[in-house]
C-alpha cells in the first residue's frame, strides 16, 4: 500500500524555490532516509507530509487523504524534530503521562524503558534539559508513539555519537518488531545506512534519485590510476566525479552500467575502489564549480 504519494509538489517561500515539481511515493512499512545538502527541501517535504505547510503547486495524499488540517492523518503520524515544545509547567513525568493519551499505539514500558536507560530525572523541565538530552527525550517520544507514520527530522542533532548509537539500534529494534512507515532526515549518511531500506535523495528542491540501498550501493564504482590510464578508461562512462592527485594520479567515479570489474582491471596500474554511499550521495548532489579544489585554484 501506498502510505504517501507526491505528484508535481510544488513549495515556494516568496521567491525561494524550495521544492520544485517533485513527484515520489512511499509504501508501507519502509525505512526511508531522506537526504540531502543544507536547504534541499528535507523539512519542507517533511512539513507538507505532516500537513503543516500546504503545497504552492501539485499535490500530497498521506493514507489517501490532504494531510493539511486532516484528523485522520494526524491522529496517524508523529513529527520529531529539535523544535519541540511542551507546556513548561509539565516535568518529564508529566510529559510521557500526556502524550500517552494522544496516541493509539503508545507503548509505556518502551517510553520508560528508554527514559531509564538515559538516566532521565522525572522531575526536570523539558526546557532545561541540554540540546542533545531534548534531541533524546524527543525520540524516546517518536519512538514509543509507534505511529503508523512516523517522522524525525534530524533527530540526533547535538546527541553525542555513543546515544546516537543507542538512537539507531532501539530505532531498528522497534521497527523490526512493529513495522511502520518510517521517515528519517540526516546528514550522518555513513551512521544511517544500515538501518535504511530506501534513500530519497534530494538536490536543490528537485528528486534525484530515490532506490534501495542495496541498489545505490551497486549504483557506481571508484578507479584510480595514473592520469592518462583513467582517463582512457572513462571514454564512454558517465562521469560522476573526478579528483585529481599528487604525482599524475587521477581518481573517478564512474555510474556502473552493469560492467565487470574485469574491464577496468585490465590494466595493472589501475584500482577499482568501492564508493560509500555517503560520497555518492555528496559526488551526485555536487555543486557544478569542482568542489572545494575549485576555491584553491581561483
Ligand atoms: N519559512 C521559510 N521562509 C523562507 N524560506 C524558507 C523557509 N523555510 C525554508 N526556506 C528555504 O527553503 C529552502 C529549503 O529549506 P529546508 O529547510 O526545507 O531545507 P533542508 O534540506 O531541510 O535544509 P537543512 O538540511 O539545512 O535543514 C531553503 O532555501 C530555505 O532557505
């Protein structure tokens, strides 16, 4: 089943462009990571998911419905991010007590569970907890709610790498065991690609790609070698990025179209290297100037 469907979305700020014609759909039940560069699109996509913007152009259907002040959408999704706020006057305590009651699926031994093992005092103001234990305590939330649509925009921002580990395991742990329709922004590519079923990559407001993981993994391949040597190797491959070396060495991505390393190998000078997904996704929402080399050359 289809959870969320996008034809032709269309998002402008006044003259800001931030999401451009962008036509996608989600299923049930995936993990899917959304990417991309600083003012991409992720929240805006992410807001208009959650029906909290509405589209300047196209159209968004969650579970078949406008999600713009629908009931039944929202009584179906949660939207975790870093801008959350509770009533001051609630503790902690009083906070896991209410959002209780907003959710079908809340599951209280997980909520406390998690809210112990990150040694939460009970008693303390959400506001006065320190960036990353608000990032922690959120996500406690989004997890427990087992929406069947759930959303984290960003959600590790200022935790420290050792509770975003604990952040992605108890993310994969719940999933497995209550499958649900999961949405996940990040930078941190390298630190989300295990858990991820799907990427949806954006660039400059615009799709530019959205595959498996185990596809984009296959998606291009890295050869090094002496200039001249890569170069002659790259005559008819799709170029998706080149960096040059100390003495004459040259370094290529290239898109796999479906060729044996064997062809590449041929030559011994040359290294077929694997490409993370974190440099593909970096390689093919580059900027067209050269990168930062580009800078140094001016
Ligand atoms: N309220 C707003 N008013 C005007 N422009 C906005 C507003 N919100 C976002 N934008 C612009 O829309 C574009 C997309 O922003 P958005 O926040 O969706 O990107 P993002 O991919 O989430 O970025 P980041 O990774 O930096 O959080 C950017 O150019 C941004 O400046």
């Amino acid at each position: 089943m289809t959870v969320i469907q996008g034809e032709n979305l269309t998002k402008s700020y006044g003259k800001t462009l931030a999401l451009d014609n962008l036509t996608f759909q989600i299923e049930e039940n995936k993990l899917t990571g959304l990417i991309g560069r600083n003012g991409a699109g992720k929240t805006t996509l992410l807001k208009l998911i959650a029906g909290y913007l509405k589209p300047s152009r196209g159209e968004i259907n969650v579970f078949s419905h406008n999600p713009f002040d629908s009931l039944q959408v929202s009584a179906n999704i949660i939207f975790i991010d870093n801008h959350m706020a509770f009533p001051t006057a609630f503790s902690l305590d009083d906070i896991l007590t209410e959002v209780a009651h907003y959710y079908q699926n809340w599951n209280a031994k997980l909520a406390h569970g998690l809210f112990d093992y990150f040694s939460f005092n009970p008693k303390q103001r959400h506001g006065s907890l320190s960036k990353g234990n608000q990032s922690t305590f959120n996500m406690i939330i989004g997890l427990a709610a087992r929406c069947p649509l759930t959303i984290f925009d960003e959600p590790t921002s200022g935790m420290d790498s050792a509770v975003r580990k604990d952040f992605y395991r108890a993310l994969l742990k719940d999933y497995l065991e209550y499958p649900r329709t999961i949405i996940l922004s990040s930078h941190l590519l390298s630190e989300v690609e295990d858990i991820l079923e799907d990427i949806l990559l954006l660039r400059d407001g615009t799709k530019c790609l959205h595959q498996s993981v185990l596809e984009l993994k296959e998606y291009a391949l890295g050869l090094k070698g002496p200039k001249q040597t890569v170069l002659e190797r790259l005559k008819g491959q799709e170029i998706l990025h080149t960096e040059e070396f100390a003495q004459g060495s040259l370094y290529a991505v290239i898109k796999n179209q479906g060729l044996t390393s064997q062809q590449f190998l041929k030559h011994e000078d040359l290294e077929l290297l694997p490409v993370s997904l974190e440099d593909l996704c970096i390689y093919l929402t580059g900027n067209a100037k050269g990168g930062i080399d580009h800078v140094f050359k001016q």
